[in-house]
C-alpha cells in the first residue's frame, strides 16, 4: 500500500479515536447537543475524516471502504453547510457508521 494512503488511514483512525475520547463511555446526544465546544470538535474530526477519505480515493478509487462517498460527503456538508448541520444525523453517524468505519480502517492498516 502506498505510504500517503497509509498515512491518511492514519488520520481517519486517529479522528475516529479523537471523538470516541470527546464523547467518553456515555454517549450522551442531550450533552452532545447542549455542548457547542463539543459539537465543533466532532465536526472537525469530520472534516479531517472526509478530506482524509477524498485524498484516499484520488491516489486508489480501488481502495474498499463501504462508505467512502457518503463521507466525502459528509464532509463537504460540514464546511460548505456550516449553518445547516443536522446534529442528529451527526449523531447518527457517530452511533452507526464509526465503529464500522473503525473496523474498516484497522483491516486496511493491517
């Protein structure tokens, strides 16, 4: 695997690790909501996460990762729809798509 694809798998693991720590083992959406330093936090992991994943799949379309446009996507929704972000759907993600992700990241690293 090429070195750069490696380090950019290395920076969605690391993102995926960082929002894990900010929302601890509770995983609480009412303490999610009512922390905005948090909230911000989690979207630029996004951000790092998406623009990671773009880079990605520019060096290696052939690279398997089951949800790589609904994350470049993601993230283009994040900096471009600052004003729009639907928190639940960040939820969302973070309750649903992660830990597949995680996984996914951990076999590439392999």
């Amino acid at each position: 695997m090429n070195v750069e694809i490696k380090k950019f798998l290395y920076d969605i693991r690391e993102s995926i690790e960082s929002i894990e720590n900010y929302l601890g083992n509770e995983r609480d959406f009412s303490v999610y909501l009512s922390n905005k330093m948090l909230r911000r936090a989690v979207e630029r992991e996004f951000e790092i996460i998406g623009e990671a994943m773009n880079r990605i799949e520019r060096l290696d379309p052939k690279i398997k990762i089951s949800s790589k446009k609904q994350i470049i996507n993601m993230r283009n929704r994040v900096i471009h729809g600052y004003d729009k972000i639907d928190d639940e759907i960040v939820w969302g993600t973070i309750v649903r798509h992660l830990p597949t992700l995680k996984i996914e990241i951990s076999k590439l690293l392999k």
